[in-house]
C-alpha cells in the first residue's frame, strides 16, 4: 500500500496507480442518467472541460429527474448503485474492494473505540429561541420575522409554517424517543450546540482533534443533554468515518441503544475528500438502515446547486424581472451586451408558464467533487424517501461561514449580494432554525409527494437565490466587485 493510500474510503486506482477524482465523479454522473436520457449520459462522458462543463451538466442532470417520479428514482438509484461500484475500500493490507461489496466485511483495522460521555448541567431551553440581528425572537415575534423573510422572498412559505409548527410543539425540542447520531459534529452550521441545549441524547463523530473536542465538550457541560463519543486506545477523542468506517459502525453499534437513532450528516471536506466522506456516509447509513428499519436520515441541502422549484417561485422570480426600473434595466442592458447575455442573464429561461423550473444556483468556484458529493447525498435521500424512511433534507440560506469566508470570490460575492436581492444569514441564526426542521421531520408521517424532488423544495430556506429575477451566477462576478470592499474588510480583521 502506498504511502498516500490508508486504509478506508478511496476512489479507485487506475493501471498506474492513481486515482482520479475526474474519471470517478464523470463516471457516477453519466451513469445516474444513462438509464432514462443516454444522450446526456453520452455528454458527460465526452466532457473535456470538467471543472467547467459540470455546472450544466448537473442543471441537466436535475432537468432528467424532473420529468417524473420514475425518472427520479431512477437516477437516485443508478447513481448510488455507480458510486457504490466505483469507489473503493481499502482493508490495513492495502487489498481494495468495491463498496458494493464491502457489507459484510468492513474492515476494523485497530483495537475497537471505547466510550465516554458528557452531562450538561443547564436546564433544557423549552421554546424555540433564535438570535436574529442581535435579538433573541422566540413566540410571536418569531413568527413576525418568519412572515417579513417570507414576504421578501427569502424563505418558502412552507419553510416558515415548518417552523411555526415547532413553535407550537416545544416537546419536539428534545427529541423524544430519537437519539441523534451527528458526523461532522462540530459543523458550523450543524445542530450539536442547538440539540443539546435542548437537553437531546446526542451520538457524535468527528475528526480527532484535541481542541475542537474540548470545544464540543464545554458545549455539552454547559447544555442540557447528553454528548456520547468514541475515544481510541490513547485516549483521545474522535473518530474518522473516512479512515475508519469499520470501527465507527461497531461503535455506533454497540452504544446505539433501542431508540431509533437520527442519523445526520454535517461532515464536510475540501476537493474529492468531501465525495469520500459522502460516499463513507453513504456505506454507514445503509449499514445502520439495515440494522434497524426505524433509522431516519438527516442532511442540509445547499443553496447553491440545482433545484426543481414549484411554479409559484418561477411566477415570482420573472414577476421580479419585469419590475426592474428603467434605469436600473439601462445599466444593465449594455453590460448584457457586452458579456454577450452572459451577465444579468435571467432566470429560468426554460420554464414554460404555470410549470415548475430549475434554479440554477451551482456556483463554478465550488468545483465538480463538491457538486457531485451533494448530489450522492440528495440521491440517498430521494431512495430512502422512496422507500418509506424517515428522511430530513433542508435547504439552508447560503450563510457567512469559514468554508465561504476562506475562498476570496464566494467571500466577496456574498458580500454583495444584497444588492441582488439575496440575504447571507448569520450562523446562529441558521442553527436553531435547520435544528427546528430537523426534530419536526422526525416527528411526522412520511410525506406524500407529487415528485420527489419536492423534498428538497419543501420547507426550503434559500436567501431570495431561487425568486431572484437573475440567474444567480450570471450575477455573480458583479456581485463580487460590488463586495469586495467588505470582503478585504473582513480578511484583514481575521
């Protein structure tokens, strides 16, 4: 086994021993659609450009699963079944097999995680509360901001009746009769801080790093729930599902307990480690599923990718086009011209009237591995949807995040977004209220959908990306230069 190459969760190596993200990821998407569109399936094999190509590749991608339930899951399913194939795990010898055939067999490599555990000392918070520009609102004064992010454009209106919901239901908050099991725990824009609070039993893994889990732990003993996690036999915290798939399932599996566990996935990671972690995920939730047919699945959904919107958001966003001024459409006339209609392009352009549409939000910056490991996850979620399972799948505002902040053009975009019309909301905002979907999805039937993809454009909260009249990223490079003041403002005080 080559120094590059531990044990775990791999993409395929070729004759010379590489392994190409490109090949891999091309692969997954054109066989997710070969089955119901050959001719796209055709086109992502031939693309030569795949940093570029992807983002339209994947708006078609979502264009094929929109024309009917049946398409849907059949691309959900053809696409799992190819990553499944194609990606590889790799045992302590360096022997790989294909993860479709890694289920009876995981490696546990070392010595098995012990366990410890961390009692908050507060009182459970019993009522939604959510920091909102520098506020706590909670009860009535939530709703009013849930109707004026409504109102502008901002969230669904589904979105605000979700959390309405859990207003009304404060003995949702703890999660009775579910235990939470978070990967990525320590997630900016995940629920541990939120959940535990909220005195919930919480399972949590994440990479072994000594201050981040000292961090988790202070949370935990300031909270009011429980925070159970693997140590390894040196005594420290954490656990890699990439590099130790095995042994975290036989950890999982010895503390799980009876109740049903919540089983959500936050991690994230930069290039093609992030279509590992997702696919190690992928491995980890199927193994669970199987254990106990009442596991549910939780993930956030970005907003910046491909959706299939209903048509009222289509109605709403060309409403917003025709309403420009005249002089702000002068502006933009000729810089259209100029950019060859490449710029203020707008939205949904496809759409026939009275029809649902596809808001294209991918963001070329983000590159084609994190494009594609957010769609493994989507497509976990259609299937076990599909299947009958308790599924949790929410669009998140795009949000002032490391991850965003750290990369110079999403910094700088998003901090002139607002001249567009999209807001980037702050993380403690975000957290309390995708934790509200979160123990609202659990605690309901499973919904019947029209299609499919509805579970992504239910309850979303998207930041006015989807009901803009632009087509986002024909907007994207004014937006930059309009933020990048502010962003240099921000990196010189980080």
């Amino acid at each position: 086994m080559s120094d590059e190459t531990t044990a775990g969760v791999h993409f395929p190596a070729d004759d010379q021993g590489k392994r190409s993200t490109t090949t891999t990821t091309k692969g997954v998407l054109a066989d997710s659609v070969r089955g119901v569109d050959p001719a796209l399936a055709e086109r992502i094999d031939g693309a030569r450009e795949w940093r570029t190509d992807y983002v339209d590749l994947v708006h078609d991608v979502t264009a094929a699963s929109a024309r009917s339930t049946e398409a849907a899951r059949r691309i959900a399913a053809d696409g799992l079944a190819s990553m499944r194939r194609r990606m590889v795990l790799v045992d302590d010898a360096g022997s790989e097999v294909p993860l479709d055939e890694a289920h009876a067999g995981m490696p546990t490599g070392a010595a098995p995680f012990g366990t410890e555990s961390v009692r908050g000392t507060a009182e459970p918070v019993t009522e939604l509360r959510v920091p909102v520009g520098g506020r706590e609102l909670a009860g009535e004064e939530l709703r009013g901001q849930l109707g004026a992010w409504v109102d502008a454009g901002l969230v669904e209106p589904s979105f605000a009746e979700a959390v309405g919901e859990v207003i009304d239901h404060p003995e949702w908050l703890a999660l009775p009769g579910h235990r939470a099991l978070l990967v990525g725990a320590g997630a900016e824009m995940g629920p541990l801080e939120t959940l535990l609070s909220w005195g919930a039993d919480v399972l949590a893994i994440d990479l072994p790093r000594s201050r981040a889990w000292r961090y988790k732990k202070g949370l935990a003993s300031r909270g009011a729930g429980t925070l159970t996690f693997p140590v390894d036999a040196a005594g420290d915290s954490g656990a890699d599902v990439v590099h130790q798939p095995g042994q975290v399932l036989e950890w999982v599996r010895r503390v799980r307990g009876d109740e049903p566990l919540a089983v959500g996935m936050h991690a994230y990671a930069d290039s093609g480690v992030h279509v590992r972690v997702s696919a190690a995920m992928d491995l980890l939730m199927g193994e669970l599923t199987d254990d106990d047919a009442r596991t549910a699945l939780a993930w956030l959904a970005t907003p910046t990718d491909a959706f299939v919107v209903p048509p009222e958001v289509v109605e709403e966003s060309r409403r917003r086009w025709a309403a420009r001024g005249f002089a702000l459409k002068g502006v933009q006339a000729p810089a259209r011209a100029l950019g060859r209609g490449r710029l203020f392009a707008p939205a949904y352009r496809d759409a026939r009237a009275g029809e649902s549409g596809i808001a294209d939000v991918l963001v070329p910056q983000q590159g084609p591995n994190y494009a594609v490991a957010k769609r493994l996850q989507r497509w976990r979620g259609v299937a076990a949807e599909g299947a009958g399972q308790t599924v949790s799948f929410n669009v998140a505002p795009a949000t002032w995040t490391r991850s965003v902040t750290k990369n110079p053009v999403l910094g700088a975009a998003y901090g002139g977004a607002h001249h567009f019309g999209v807001e980037v909301f702050r993380p403690e905002t975000v957290r309390p209220l995708m934790a509200a979907l979160l123990v609202r999805d659990l605690v309901r039937e499973t919904p019947q959908r029209a299609h499919p993809e509805e579970l992504f454009s239910e309850a979303a909260a998207h930041g006015g990306l989807w009901r803009v009249g632009y087509e986002p990223k024909t907007a994207l490079e004014v937006a930059a230069v309009a933020g990048l003041p502010g962003s240099l403002r921000r990196r010189l005080r980080g």
